[in-house]
C-alpha cells in the first residue's frame, strides 16, 4: 500500500459534484462490501439511472448527512451520521 500524502487529506460532506468519485469508490469495492454490507450486492450490477437515483437519494435524505474522505479528488470512503 503506498502512503498517504496527508496535507492532501480532507473529510467533508458528499455534494453533487461528487457522483462520479461515489461510482467510483462504489464500483472498485464491489468484492470488499460484498460480504460485510448491502452496498456490494447494490453496486454489483447496477444500471446508471439506478445509481444516479440512489446517490441523489442519498444526499436528499433528512435523516442521515453522508461525508467523505478525499485523497485530493479521490473518494477513499464514505461515512453517514444520522
């Protein structure tokens, strides 16, 4: 694993300028969410209109503000508050 730069760090919350890096982040840990949470089996063949529809869901909730942890502009995982 190679090191973190960590004055590229930033913890913020997700907006809609972030779908991209969520599909991402989504895609690539497909087979490591796979057993441990419901996003794996979600994400694992998910059509584009599904996944916009979930993400914008997701930020339109009331009930939970969803953060992520950026390496620059790369998504390194996602946390939600409720």
């Amino acid at each position: 694993m190679e090191k973190l730069d960590l004055t590229k760090l930033s913890f913020r919350k997700l907006s809609l300028l972030d779908v991209g890096e969520f599909k991402v982040a989504a895609k690539e840990s497909v087979e490591t969410n796979y057993e441990y949470l419901a996003y794996g089996a979600l994400f694992k063949d998910i059509r584009p209109i599904e996944y916009l529809n979930f993400y914008l869901g997701m930020l339109k909730s009331s009930s939970a503000d969803h953060f992520g942890l950026f390496d620059g502009g790369t998504l390194l995982g996602h946390v939600s508050y409720q």
